[in-house]
C-alpha cells in the first residue's frame, strides 16, 4: 500500500467471527514476492448466495464463472486472487479458473460449482494458477477469522483496508452482517477494479437474497464513481450460512426481517463510500444529491454526469467553486432538466437559482467549504419527484502518478 489516504477512516473495524465463515490469507507471488494476494474462505453446508457483477463485456473469466456456480444458489467456499486480473486471458484464464476452483473442492469436500472465484489486478496477462492451487492446503489448515488480513489480500492499489458491520436481531435472535471490499481506481460499477463480499449468519433463502442485493445495490455500489472507468471483473457477493435460529423469512416485505435490511444498507453504502474514500490521489469526499429529477434512476444519472465530469473534479481539487461546470454536467446527461428550474448549492449556500446565478450571493462561506475534504453539493432539475445520492472524489496529479506506474 502507498500513503494511506488522507480520507480514510481512523482504524479497521473490530468485525466479530461470523457462524459459518472461515478465512484465511497468504503470500502466493502471483505478482509481487512479499504481497498477501491470495484469500480462502470456507463456509458451511447450506450457504446461501447472491451476486451481481460487471456488465462489461469484457469481463473476466471468474466472472463468467461466478454466474453459472450462482444458479444453484449454493457456496461453500471463495477463492480471491490480487495481481492479476485474469481478464483478457482466452481459454488460459477458463482453465485456471476451473483448476482452482476443483482444487479447492477437493480440499473442502465439496461440489466444484459450489467453489466462488475471483481475480482483480493488471488486464491481459496469464494467471500463474498453480501458485494459487499450491498454496491452498496451507491456507485450509490456517482458517480463522482474521478480516483485515483477509482486506490485504484482496488490495490492489488500496491505501487501507476496507470493512464494515453491524450486529442486529431478527426477531429476539442476534445475527450478524460483515464484509470487505477493495477498490481504489477503475470504479465506476455498472450492475456493480472492485471487489466487495459481505456475510451473515442468518437464513435467507436465495432468492430472497438475490431481490435484496439487487435491489440495494443500486444505493450503494452503483452510485459511487472515481474515474468513471467499470471494470472487468467488478463483483459483489452476499453469502447467508443459516446458521442463526430466528423466524423464517419467506418474503422480502416480512417485517421482522427489516431491521437486517436496514443493516445490510448500512453495511453496504459504507463499503462503497470507503471504496470513494480511497479512490486513486484522492484528497476530497464528494457527496451530489439530486432531486427534482423525473424518477431516481434519471437523478442518479444527473448526479454520475456531474460526479464523473473531469472539469468538475478538478475543479473541486483546485479548490475553485466553478458552478458553472455543474451547469454542463447537468446538461450533457441526456436526462430531462428544465434549465429555467435548475437550482445549485454548494456547501449549504445557493449559488444558482431558476436558471440563473444568485444576484449578490456571498462566494466566502463557498470558497472556505471548498478547502475541507468532505463537499456537499446539491442539484434540483425542476421537473419530478426524482431524488439520488452519488459520491466521488476529486481528480489530482495523484491520479496520474497511480496509474502511469501500476504494471511497473
């Protein structure tokens, strides 16, 4: 890891043991001698699962993959690999991917389908698979319940690990949420390089799981950009092991089960804001709330218009309230916005009303605002109902110097 972003959180949560999950995290030299970048976790017979993944179509061969072992809705282990991507890799990456997901069924004792994959790291080059599959015997031996070291594993060009929990009841039965996630540049979901895996131990049925993920994610993974660049191998999964004993859940509308949506939400919009928090030369939060749009689909376009516009965010890292290149990424949306409507504030303090700027209004409180690291921006289109939240970052130099370097 490089310095550690100056927006980062001030430790890594204290994520407790989940029932059914087990993990553990190595050193394979996939890329790097001295780098942990490989993740085994274990779980236990009648896991559930959900996912949702990059609609890239250039997507990584563990993608592929991933979709067909999640139609049976069963898992009883993951396998992560940081360095290399194996994207672009032809038949070479379909094999690897079978390799270690048939080695480590054999380990676990269990069906190879039921064996997730996943990869994030540089594009186009050959997985050295045997390394992976070498190592997981060690790494069965060695399960736990460590999550950060399991975050280190899985980090690419991350500054700090990523994890989020909570712990609520379904009914008069505690169950507990955790997760992990990487990601730094190459964010831009579309579903959702970015890899995001979260469990429980309560008992939701698949399909029940997969409504809820699906219908989150679009509050969460979906609606966070760094650079506006979706990778091929961007994947969430939610694994369920069953193992709490409380009411049976048979509909996502049960009541008793909202606390544990409510939680999952939480969980989630806090590993995609870390996920903004550590985009790639970071130094500013960006939090754009839409409203007035025609539904919140449009206003989540209008906000990712404004949140990916390069002018924008360097703007933003430059300190400079330019209000009117939120007036352009407004515009080029394609949304519908009606421009004699359109109001703007930023940092609390409107800056443009009714198409227009605001006669005589006070830039001071705007230009302080601006040199903090979390930016407030607020948009009303004037047309609807329709209301979003999307975060960004700023745009630096940083950026640059990542990325110029990243296969070297």
């Amino acid at each position: 890891m490089t310095d550690k972003s100056p927006l980062a959180p001030e430790f890594f949560p204290e994520i407790p043991a989940i029932p059914g999950v087990q993990m553990a995290a190595g050193t394979c030299g996939v890329r790097y001698s001295q780098k942990p970048d490989v993740l085994l976790v274990t779980l236990t017979e009648d896991t559930e699962v959900a996912g949702v993944f990059t609609k890239s179509q250039t997507a990584a061969a563990p993608i592929d993959w991933c979709k067909k072992c999640l139609q049976s809705g069963r898992a009883r282990a993951l396998i992560v690999n940081s360095g290399n991507a194996n994207a672009f890799t032809g038949i070479s990456g379909v094999e690897a991917v079978e390799r270690t997901s048939l080695k480590a069924s054999e380990i676990i004792g269990s069906l190879q389908e039921d064996v997730f994959v996943a990869s994030t790291g540089v594009i186009g080059e050959v997985l050295p698979d045997h390394k992976i599959t070498d190592a997981l015997a060690g790494l069965y031996k060695n399960l736990g319940s460590d999550w950060e070291a399991a975050v280190k594993a899985i980090s690419t060009t991350d500054t700090y690990s990523k994890g989020s929990y909570k712990k609520i009841k379904i009914g008069s039965t505690e169950v507990v949420i955790g997760g992990i996630a990487k990601g730094s540049g190459m964010i831009a979901p579309d579903m959702a390089t970015m890899l995001a895996f979260v469990f429980t131990d309560a008992k939701i049925p698949k399909d029940i799981l997969q409504n809820l993920l699906s219908k989150l994610v679009n509050r969460s993974f979906n609606s966070i950009t760094v650079d506006s660049d979706t990778s091929t191998n961007d994947t969430v999964l939610l694994f369920a092991t069953g193992k709490a004993k409380h009411k049976e859940v048979s509909d996502i509308g049960d009541k008793h089960i909202k606390a544990f949506c409510q939680a999952l939400d939480s969980v989630m919009l806090d590993l995609a804001q870390q996920i903004v928090r550590d985009g790639e030369g970071a130094t500013k939060f960006i939090e754009i709330k839409v409203s007035g749009a025609f539904n919140e689909a449009s206003a989540r376009k209008i906000g990712l218009s404004i949140a990916n516009s390069p002018l924008v965010k360097t703007a933003i890292a430059g300190e400079d309230a330019n209000w009117g290149r939120i007036v352009m990424a407004v515009g080029k949306s394609g949304e519908r916005a009606d421009r004699d409507k359109l109001c703007i504030s930023m940092g609390g303090v409107e800056i443009a009303a009714f198409g227009q700027a605001v006669g005589g209004y006070d830039e001071v409180p705007v230009a302080e605002h601006m040199k903090g690291k979390e930016i407030n921006i607020e948009v009303d289109v004037g047309i609807g109902g329709g209301t979003a939240s999307v975060w960004s970052c700023d745009l630096t130099h940083g950026y640059i110097s990542i990325n110029a370097d990243y296969r070297t």
